[in-house]
C-alpha cells in the first residue's frame, strides 16, 4: 500500500471531503449552520450516525460563537475532553477552557453533599462562569445538575450535552434539551446512548475553529 495523502492539512480535507459526499449519498446533509459541528464530530468518530442523533436548538451554533467571539470561557466534566479542545484556537479567541473534576475543593464539596464531583463541579461552574460553554460527554448527573441550575435562572452560552453509556444517560440528555428549548437556552445534544469526552472536544473545536477562523487547517498552521 502507498499512502495518497501525506500532510496532516491533506489528510484532513480529504477525510472533510469524503464525509460531505457520503452524508450526500445517504441523504443526509446537514444544514450549513450545523454542518461544521456534524462534520468535526463525524471525522472524530468515524460514525456517520451523529448525522442523525446530533440536535440542536435554533441558532445554537450561532450563539455559541458570538461567544467564543466575546471570550466566552469553556468548562468540560473530564479533563479528557479539556485535553482535547485546541489551544491554538482558544488562544487566537482570548478564550480559556476549565475543568475542576481534580479540583481538592470540588472532591470536598461532593464528599460533604454526598454527591458526585461531577454534580459539585457544575454547581461551581455555574457559580464562577454563569455564561459559560458548558461541555458534558461523559456524566449524566452534570447535565441534570445543569439543568436544576437553568430552571433555576442559570444562563450558559450553551450547553453540551453527550455523555456516553447506559444509565442515565438517554434520560438526561432528553430532560437537559426539553428544558434548554423551553428556557431559551442554546444546546447541542446527541440523543441515545452514544456520545463521550471525544465527541464534547470535537463539537468545541468545530464551534472555536468557526469562530477563530480555522475551519481549514491551513489556518492552524497546518501543513500540506
């Protein structure tokens, strides 16, 4: 075998180009203001079902990225989806991305509530970046939390919601979008069982590169 493609920038629009022409062929292309979310989480994956499962609620990919554009701060609930958002791209937006699962403080405020870290890092989240980006791909119950803050007045830029597995997690996804729709809060979610760290760092990179101007990889310094 020799390979066609060499360079990381060619690789990607390549990869990029044979995802459009299959979501083509299947008769499932995406509307232009979600494709570059699709598309980054489809060339992640290599699963074409998030052309189907991923949802949005109206303007969501518009709203993320004015925030982004106006520094907007993103906080995962693993560090392996905080890991896996670009620095470059943050770093071109004056962004900055947190996550306090390891946090001593949060450990403690989860042990004195009898509750998960996951549930306290949220719950500091909302305390410290009320309009914040809030990316969940692995835990139920902080996208539950998520939405106990929103009813209760919390604002984020948006809300990530695809955490992976098989408790809770259908639940929590369907419950987190039906109450982000009825308070007007902007989220992307990818309903069933599918989902993880991977996929919440995809759907970021895809809104920060929009937002930055990176789409194409020749702008992130990318050679080929």
């Amino acid at each position: 075998m020799t390979p066609q493609h060499h360079l990381p920038a060619d690789i990607e629009r390549t990869s990029i180009s044979i995802i459009t022409r299959e979501l083509d062929e299947l008769g499932l292309t995406p509307p232009p203001e979600t494709a570059a979310v699709v598309k980054r989480v489809i060339h992640t994956t290599a699963d074409f079902d998030y052309a189907k499962n991923l949802r949005f609620t109206s303007g969501a990919v518009q709203a993320a990225v004015r925030a982004l554009q106006r520094g907007a701060v993103i906080v995962t609930d693993t560090n392996m989806a905080l890991a896996g958002i670009s620095r470059p791209g943050l770093a071109k937006l004056g962004c900055e991305a947190v996550c306090y699962m390891a946090d001593p403080a949060v450990a403690e405020a989860a042990k004195q509530a009898g509750t998960t870290r996951a549930v306290a890092a949220m719950h500091r989240a909302a305390r410290e970046h009320p309009g914040a980006i809030l990316a969940v791909g692995n835990a139920p119950t902080a996208l539950l939390t998520i939405a106990e803050e929103i009813e209760a007045g919390l604002r984020p830029a948006l809300v990530i919601g695809v955490p992976v597995g098989f408790v809770n997690v259908v639940e929590s996804k369907e419950t987190l979008f039906a109450i982000c729709e009825q308070h007007g809060v902007p989220a992307i979610a990818a309903m069933g069982r599918k989902g993880g760290s991977n996929v919440a760092a995809a759907i970021c990179n895809a809104l920060v590169y929009s937002a930055a101007e990176m789409l194409d990889p020749s702008a992130r310094g990318w050679r080929g």
